[in-house]
C-alpha cells in the first residue's frame, strides 16, 4: 500500500531542506575556504574543504564531514586557490 500523500510531501520537503542547507553551505565554504562550518548533515562535524585546480583556477570544491562522513562536491569559478588544494 503506498504511503500517503502527506508522507511523501514531508518526505520530500526535508529532502530539499537538507540540499538548501548543503548549497547554503557551499556559498560560505566558496566565499572563505577556511570557515569554520558545521555539517548541514549531522551539526556536529566541522567541514573540510579541498580545491580541485584546474589550470590554476579552483573548478571544484570537495566538502567532507568527518564526523559523519558526509559530502558534496560543488562546481563553479571561485578563482584562484586560497591553499587548500589537493589536485
């Protein structure tokens, strides 16, 4: 029997609550790579942040959890690298 309408409307809005969080996130991280943030996952792990380096230019931002484990990758043009690069 399927679930009702209601469940998979709340079902859906905390799916998109937590992506808004993840893409608040990523705007901080993107802005100042060495904020400290919270994981929008578990609030309890503060997150990493490693620069993917194309060409010189940062084309990705890998955010990481370590106290969950949780991630996200984030493209974008953030410029030059603030010194967190690992690529």
């Amino acid at each position: 029997m399927p679930d009702p309408p209601s469940s998979h409307s709340d079902a859906n809005l905390a799916a998109h609550q937590h992506r808004q969080r993840w893409l608040a996130t990523a705007v901080t991280l993107s802005q100042d790579r060495n904020a400290h943030v919270a994981c929008p996952s578990c609030d309890e792990g503060i997150l990493s942040v490693s620069e993917i380096v194309h060409r010189g230019q940062v084309v990705e931002l890998a955010l990481r959890c370590p106290t969950c484990g949780s991630g996200e990758f984030v493209r974008g043009r953030f410029g030059a690298s603030q010194g967190t690069s690992e690529g």
